[in-house]
C-alpha cells in the first residue's frame, strides 16, 4: 500500500463517493423596490428593482443550476466560503400593458362600424424590459498537483483587480487580466476564492414584446385572441461565461453566446 494512502483518514478504503450530498450554508440579503401605475387610457407601467448579495460555501453541485464548484480543502469548509455563483448584485425589470386607443367607444375610431372595428379594433401593445447583473466567475485549475486525495485546487491570485477596460466586443479574446492568476505550486492549495468577488459575466440587456387582437364575440363572453410575439426583439447578444480554467489554453477568452437568438412566435388564443 502506498504511503499517501496510509496517511488518509480511512486508509482501508481506496475512495469514497456520495452524489450530492445535502449539506452547505447559505445567506441572502436583498431590498426590492416597486412601482405600479395605471392611466386611465388604457395604460399601465410596472416597475421593479431588486439589490441582492447571496453568500454560500457550496453554489451548484449541477451545471444547469448555474456555475458548479468544488470543495478545495475538504477539512476547511470556512476556506469555501465566497459569493454565490449564483449571485445577481442588481435586476430591473419593466412591463407596461397599452390597449391601442382604436375601434368602437376609443379616441379614434369610435363611431366606426362593426366591420371596421373588427379589424382596427381590439388591439393591445406589451413590453418587458430586463436589465440584470451577471453572475460571478469561477476561476479553478484543471491541474491538481496537491497530493492529499482533495477533490480540486484553484490558481493563485495576486489580489489585483482582474477587470479590464473597454467594450465587450473588445474583450471576447479577454475578458480579464489573466496576469493576476498563477498556478499554484505543488502541495500547496490556491489562494483564489471558491468565487471571485468582483469579477463578472456579461449581464442580461433584454427587451421582450408582443402584439395582441382581441377579438369578442357571443356577447363578450368569449374572445379569440391573436397573439404575435418577439423575444429578444433586438436580436440583443448576451455573451456566454469566459473560460476560468487556467491552465486551459483559452483561460479568460469567450467562445459562446449565453442567451438566445430572436424568437418569434404566432398563436392564436381562445379564452371563454
């Protein structure tokens, strides 16, 4: 039996593994604000904004959840604790809901006949707007040269500011000074946090709307609704996390987009 293996706390077990076992610690602090205004031609704004710092020792064990990590030091639980990568500092969001002052008993349009009123009439104009922080980066070594069995290591970090100047088109081949980062030596664990405090991913700029028809029949009672749908209507590109790993050749740089492409999308409604 080898000498590091006798030196483990079990040596009569080569390894032990439990799938995602539920343990960790956590704590949020946030403040909301929120504005709610209605006009009376057919108008109505809402508008919300949260502040908020999640702090935790653990994140995602699964990567659809967000960002995973690892501990470094199994016998250190307090060395994990840092920002949550699932930490959003700011988020913005406006709607607002505009009945089109056109058709029957509206500013325009309002002694129209039924047939007219059935084409300009009914139609209803919506808007979402989110602007949102991104979310902390995970910087880790693909190397783990510590020796003790520990289930990962992080680099070194000089404690600079890893942020860089500039637009974000400009930084895609580097979206952090990758200078601030080292490998750590042989035997030694990483100095860098489980998450980087201050260093984040590209943040959510984006604009939904939509185009409704009401269309009421059977004494009001019933409508078919015509319902045309634009999300991301700007076509607005939000760029995927930077690769964090850095002993990778492309540590710092982005290779994809985060969110999606426009999508437009066309139904028709019953509502009775």
């Amino acid at each position: 039996m080898q000498r590091k293996q006798l030196q483990r706390p079990f040596p009569q077990y080569d390894a032990v593994q439990a799938f995602r076992t539920p343990y960790g610690f956590s704590i949020y602090h946030g403040a909301t604000l929120k504005a709610d205004k209605r006009f009376a031609n057919n108008m109505s704004f809402l508008v919300a904004y949260t502040w908020g710092k999640l702090i935790d020792d653990v994140s995602t064990t699964v990567n659809f959840l967000g960002q995973s990590s690892a501990r470094q030091n199994v016998y250190d639980r307090a060395a994990e604790r840092a920002i949550s990568s699932q930490d959003i500092a700011h988020r913005f969001v406006a709607s607002f809901v505009y009945d089109l002052p056109f058709g029957k008993g509206k500013s325009f349009g309002k002694d129209v006949s039924s047939a007219v009123n059935w084409i300009i009439g009914g139609w209803q104009f919506n808007g979402i707007a989110t602007f949102a922080s991104g979310s902390p980066i995970i910087i880790n070594q693909g190397a783990n040269n510590v020796g003790i069995f520990n289930p990962s290591q992080r680099p070194m970090w000089n404690g600079s500011d890893p942020n860089l100047e500039g637009s974000k088109s400009d930084k895609i081949a580097q979206w952090f000074s990758r200078s601030a980062f080292s490998l750590s030596p042989a035997f030694t664990f990483g100095n860098a946090p489980r998450v980087m405090p201050d260093l984040r991913q590209d943040g959510e700029k984006n604009f939904d709307l939509s185009l409704f028809k009401n269309n009421y029949f059977h004494e009001g009672k019933w409508n078919v609704q015509f319902r045309a749908e634009f999300f991301n209507a700007f076509n607005r590109v939000r760029f995927a996390g930077p690769n964090g790993s850095y002993d990778n050749g492309a540590f710092g740089t982005i290779g994809s987009q985060g969110n999606g492409p426009r999508q437009i999308q066309l139904a028709l409604k019953l509502i009775f």
